[in-house]
C-alpha cells in the first residue's frame, strides 16, 4: 500500500526565520499532494497542494516543492509568525484511487 | 468551512456498549470518509465512500462498521466499543472535478469519543 514518511516530527524556529518540512512516499503512482494544518482541538485544513505536473506552487508565505524522481515534497513557510505554529500533515493520493494516505505530522513551534 | 458537521461531538461511553457517530454534509459530495487520529499515528483512514450504499475498508478498519443510505449522511458505527476506540474521529469530504479528478478533502469538526 501507500506509504508517506514525514520529517521533522517537531519543529522549532524563531519568528521571521523559514521552516521547511519534507515528506517521502514509495508509489511512484503518487499524483496528487495537499497539506493541511491543524491547531490545538480544529480540524485539519487544507493549506495548499500541488499535483504530479508541476514542480512548484506558491501561496504567499506558503509554497509546496515536488521532486518526482525523488519521490519527496516539502511544505516551506517563510517570514514564519507565531499564528503559523500548528500540526502540519502532508499526504498523498494515487492514481487509481481517492483515498488520501496522511504522514504522522510535524508540530511547528514559532517563538516570538 | 465545508457543509461539515458531525454528531455527538463529545461523547463517553463504557466498553462493551455500541456508538453510533453522524457525518452529515450539505455540499452533496460524492466521497465521504471516517479518520480516527491519535497521537503519534496521524490521521488513519478507517471507511470511505464513493457513493450511496457504495463501502470500503481503510487501513484501521476492525471493529469498526459504516453505512451511507443517503448521500449527505455517512455513519460509523462501533459495535462494541473498546478502551483502544478512545479517539478523535474526523469525517471529510471530497468530489470530483473536472469529471475525472477527486478535488480536495474537506475535514469535519471531530468527535472526540472517550470509551471506559
């Protein structure tokens, strides 16, 4: 089955300084990966993602980088704020089917 | 948010007794899942729907039992709940775009359910 490896699993940096977290997944049938970004007690949401026919996306501070060769995506933040701490999931989906495989999160501590 | 909600959203009940937990969406999506999600494991997929009366497993499935008689409506049921049931359970939804590509999965607000 599918299979996503998310790294760091906790992540502290100072406000103002980027985070960078990465995910590796083993199906090279991977077409589809989100992020999504969880506070204390809410739901998980969405935040951005990027299919298999583009290398890059950017959302403002936001921006999602694909290397399929690799078979690994990271989420970048950058000019972090202290709103931006949170759980961060990414996952994937294959190509035959709609079901979304999550990594096991990464906490991201923004110090003021 | 998404037309997202579920019921109870807190619930405690004693092993052994059966749970019944509520998705109900107003978006009339076609796909409707159960997560649970536990420190340190992420969100596990436990059922999915790809349309009314149309099931499947996810990874997490044992103990666990699902039915969507209505498009809106998708229901977890535990037959018997067990201490290692103690979860936050999250229903998502997501549709498909462009006629052939599932768009984005929209999360619920959870159940946090507590077995003793």
């Amino acid at each position: 089955g599918e299979n996503v490896e998310q790294h760091p699993s906790t992540l502290s940096v100072q406000e103002g300084d980027s985070a960078v977290i990465k995910c590796t997944y083993s199906d090279s049938a991977s077409n589809y990966f989100p992020w999504y970004k969880q506070e204390l007690g809410k739901r998980p949401q969405l935040i951005i993602d990027i299919r298999s026919n583009v290398g890059e996306k950017k959302d403002q501070r936001i921006a999602v980088t694909l290397n399929k060769t690799a078979k690994h995506f990271s989420l970048h933040i950058t000019e972090t704020q202290p709103e931006d701490s949170a759980v961060y999931f990414c996952a994937i989906r294959g190509g035959s089917n709609y079901k979304l495989t999550f990594g096991k999160g990464t906490l991201l501590t923004v110090n003021p | 948010d998404a037309g997202i909600t579920q019921s109870p959203r807190h619930k405690v009940t004693e092993t052994g007794t059966p749970v019944t937990l509520r998705c109900h969406q107003t978006e009339n999506h076609r796909y409707m899942y159960w997560y649970r999600q536990d420190p340190g494991h992420g969100l596990r997929l436990i059922h999915y729907s790809y349309g009314v009366k149309d099931t499947d497993k996810g990874e997490v499935s044992d103990g666990y039992s699902v039915s969507r008689s209505k498009t809106e409506d998708f229901l977890l049921t535990l037959e018997s709940a067990t201490s290692s049931q103690t979860s936050v359970y999250f229903c998502a939804i997501s549709e498909l775009i462009r006629g052939w590509s599932v768009g984005e999965q929209y999360f619920g607000p959870g159940t946090r359910l507590t077995v003793t």
